[in-house]
C-alpha cells in the first residue's frame, strides 16, 4: 500500500469520494464603465495596443470552476510567437485540500484538467543532453516492453507507477530512504499538472538506490531467456547498465537536509554568487560533504589535505549531517559555499546529488572522474564547463589545477562561468519537466503490454500527498514551492535530433581528448618537479 508514502501526519488514503469541485473565488479586475461615448472604444484601443493587458474571468471545465488569467503579450523580447491574435489562457489549479481536523480522508478531485493546448508556439530547441533520451531507451526500439520483460525487473523496484487516464497510481513494495520515494513521485505529479494528456498511459517500475541495477554483463541476445533486459527507472545510469535515468527527487526538495527545492534553492545560488567576485574568492579547491560513504574513493579525497612536502592547495571538510542537523542546518547552506574560486565534485556511493549545486557555484569545478552520470551531465565538455581529475592520483592532479587556474585566472574563470551557465540556462525546471515528458512519451509507445492498475494500487494526487501534512515540515515547503499551479501555456522545447552514425563516438572522442590534454599538462608539472 502507499500508506509508507505520505509522511507521519498522514491518514491512509482510501479514495471513497472522488466528486469534490477543484473551486476558487472568481474575482474581476475589469473596470466598471459605461461605454457611452466614442473617447472610451478609443482609450480600449489604446490599451489594447499597450505592452500587456491582463483580467481575471471564470472558465469552466466539466463540474469545476477555475480561476482563469488571460494575458496579451505584445511586442514580446522572448522567442516565442502566438498562432492567433487570441490572449494566452492560464488555468489556476490550487490544491483543493478537503481535510477537517484529520476527521475526513483527502481524496483526488475527479475534474482535473485532462487536456491543455498551448496557446503560444516556440521554436525553441531542447537543451543537448535531450539527445540522449533516445540512446537510453534504444535497447527496446527493436522488442518493445511486453509484460514479461516489465515484471522481470520488479524485483529490483522500490514502487510501481502506473498513469492511466491522466490518473497516477502508485503500488509500492519496499519504503525508500528518507523522502526519495515521495518527492519522486511529487515530481511526477507536477509533471501530469504542466502537461495535463500528454503522457501517454503506461507502467513502470523505479529503483531510489544509487546505484543502478541492471547490468549489461546479465543481459545478452545470444540468450533468449534473458533479452531484452527489463526497463528500470532511477536517478542515474552508468556505460555498462541498462537502467533509464530519470531527475532525482532532490529537484523537488530534501528535506532530511534542508535543501530548498530546485527552483527557489537555483535563485539562492545565483545570489550566493555575487557575494564574492571570484577574483577575491579563497584560492583554493573547496568540497564538504560525507566521506563515511560505502565505496573508499571520498576517504582518499580526505588525504589531499594534507602534505608534508608542499601546499596540497585544497580545504576538505567531513559533513556530519547528524551534527549539523541538531544545529538547524546553520552550517550547511549551499549558498554560503560560493567562496573559494575552485570546487570539487566527487561521487559517493554511485553519482551524488551535490553535482548541480557545486557546479553552480561560478568556481571552476574540479571534476573527479564519474563512473555513474545523471541524466545532464553527459553533454557537459571538460575544459569548457569543468576542469577533469583522475581518480587514481587526485591530490596531484588536484594542485596542479588550483596552481594552473591561480596562473591563469581569467581562463579558470571562464571555465567556472561556464559551468555555472551550463546549469543555471540548461537546467530550468521547464526543462527539467521538458525532459520527463520526453523521456515518459519515449517509453510510452514502448509499451506492448495492457496498461492496468493492480489491485494493491492507491491513486495519489498532489492533494492526497501534500494536504495531510500540517506541521509546517519542510516535506510541506518543498510541496507547496514546487507545487506547479497552472497548465504550461508554452509547449515543451522541440526535441534535438539523436546522435546519428558516428556522431556520438566523434562527441566521446572530443571529451576523452580533452582529458588527455589536461593528464598530459599534469604529467608533465610533476615531472618537472620530480628533478628539481
């Protein structure tokens, strides 16, 4: 059941009554006056001719009543156009919370929009790492997803989602840590609100471990009773798996640790930045985080700190999140961290959150070799959005790059720039949404199956997840700050041709040269030094 889903303050869901009206007050903005004379058609004439015009008017879709914003945009800068000369419409959908004093049970209202047409046409095209969402579902173009091939990866899942009708419902079988699961789902949900009937129907199963599950090693042609492997969603992927990678919950909040939503907590860094110019920021390479993680590769990082033949030109610090938890987090703001000119990323256990938050930072990133990826970074170039480390000699590799980028400080600057742009431009959440649908329409027409609801099956919606929650938790804060209002009026970015033949591999070439470059510059300083 997904009673493990909804918080402690929440009563289980059983969905009795799904015939409650999703309502908010009509309120007018249009003066009251009489159009008696020839002066007033000209003065509306002259408004409409204005920069903007906006009212307040009633629309009404099946049994509800929403509140409805139509807004002209004329002489607009964006590169955007509208298909007619009508006002764009922008349908409000608050959450409609039914719960008195936990007497009742929440349900879903039934009049949800079940289709939106954006009203304002682009040309815009997706940022480049949209290309990949071919590549990651190409196993399955030739055989489709049948029942078979979805059920054999159950085992490895924490929940199935299932979406029908517009309608999400979730059967989970194991509780994830902390709030993965739940803002995961949320995430989703937010998704079926922007982009109401444009998610095809469809099931699928979701894994919130880090690391993936579906290795290519167990999965060959030659045999039959293994192929095709089965399609598994989570945060990210890895060369040698199948999995398909998917935006972590952390866009839509972590609570556990204080971290804002991507929205609000992108608009903090961009604020952190310009505290410091970067110029009189510390001149070292800067990280905080976890090093008791299950792989040993952050304990090795934690021996960069120290040296006693020369400066290691690196500040670590070990976070306890226990520790600074009963501290109120004071300690632990990202946007505070935008102080030194060079940050390193590092994985933990597989791939780690921290990635977007320390590329944000404008510093020069000093990327450790990943083995894992998310689903943006794989389009990121070394030496133009980050500078690339090695894994088996990072205290060297990483004092050669703070005393490269000290040397050459309008270039680490650029480099640091650059990274941030790649994040701050790329990473919208209209694109991070952008990709969810592309990635879910993808799949979708995979299906070869009868897309059903189990029996042990919930339907959740935004109102089942977030009203029982009233103790003003930040589980709550992050839901009502990502909660998505309206329908989209402007349609998701136009999807980038995938790689064609021998494009990729020249793209890889051109990353793997780039870090061939800065091992052989590195080399070559501690070869130098080696003789002195």
């Amino acid at each position: 059941m997904i009673e493990n889903i909804h918080v402690a303050q929440a009563t289980e869901d059983h969905h009795h009554q799904r015939q409650h009206k999703l309502a908010m007050s009509l309120s007018s903005k249009l003066p009251k006056t009489r159009v008696t004379a020839k002066i007033h058609i000209f003065v509306f004439f002259i408004l409409l001719l204005s920069a903007s015009l906006s009212w307040i008017f009633t629309f009404v879709l099946g049994e509800s009543i929403f509140q409805v914003t139509s807004v002209f945009k004329i002489n607009s800068k964006k590169s955007v156009t509208t298909t007619t000369n009508i006002p764009k419409t922008i349908i409000k959908i608050p959450l409609n919370c039914t719960l008195l004093n936990n007497i009742t049970t929440q349900t879903c209202p039934s009049n949800y929009p079940t289709k939106f047409e954006p009203t304002i046409t682009s040309s815009e095209t997706c940022p480049d790492y949209f290309r990949w969402i071919q590549q990651d579902l190409k196993v399955w173009q030739e055989t489709g997803i049948t029942r078979e091939t979805l059920e054999r990866a159950k085992s490895n899942a924490h929940f199935r989602l299932v979406i029908k009708s517009g309608r999400l419902y979730v059967d989970q079988f194991v509780k994830s840590y902390q709030t993965r699961d739940v803002l995961t789902i949320w995430g989703i949900l937010q998704l079926l609100r922007m982009y109401p009937g444009q998610i095809p129907d469809l099931e699928l199963l979701f894994l919130c471990y880090d690391k993936p599950a579906i290795w290519k090693r167990d999965f060959n042609k030659t045999r039959k009773n293994t192929w095709p492997p089965p399609p598994l969603f989570r945060y990210c992927g890895h060369r040698d798996a199948y999995d398909i990678v998917f935006p972590d919950w952390s866009f839509w909040g972590w609570p556990e640790v204080n971290i804002k939503e991507w929205k609000k907590l992108s608009v903090a860094l961009q604020e952190g930045n310009k505290r410091v110019k970067w110029k009189d920021r510390i001149p070292y390479a800067y990280w905080k985080g976890n090093p008791h993680v299950a792989t040993p590769i952050r304990k090795d990082l934690m021996r960069c700190n120290f040296s006693d033949k020369y400066d290691p030109m690196v500040r670590l610090y070990a976070q306890d999140w226990r520790i600074e938890s009963k501290k109120g987090f004071k300690g632990s703001n990202l946007e505070d961290q935008c102080t030194h000119r060079y940050k390193i990323y590092i994985e933990g256990e597989a791939w780690s959150v921290s990635e977007k938050y320390i590329l944000s930072c404008d510093s020069m990133t000093l990327l450790v070799k990943p083995e894992y990826y998310d689903f943006f970074i794989r389009s990121m170039v070394p030496m133009k959005h980050y500078w690339p480390i090695r894994q088996i000699n990072k205290c060297g590799d990483l004092k050669f790059a703070v005393e490269w980028g000290n040397n050459n400080t309008d270039k680490a600057q650029v480099i640091g720039r650059q990274g941030s742009d790649y994040i701050m431009k790329n990473l919208e959440m209209k694109y991070v949404y952008d990709y969810m649908l592309y990635v879910l329409q993808g799949y979708g027409k995979l299906m070869k199956l009868d897309v059903t609801v189990p029996e042990n099956a919930t339907e959740v919606c935004s109102e089942t997840m977030a009203c029982p929650i009233t103790d003003g938790r930040m589980i709550r804060e992050c839901m009502d700050d990502s909660l998505v209002m309206s329908p989209s009026v402007m349609p998701a970015c136009v999807l980038p041709q995938p790689y064609g033949d021998g494009e990729l591999e020249r793209f890889l070439e051109k990353q793997e040269s780039a870090e061939r470059e800065v091992e052989k510059w590195t080399d070559e300083y501690w070869n130098l030094r080696s003789w002195k």
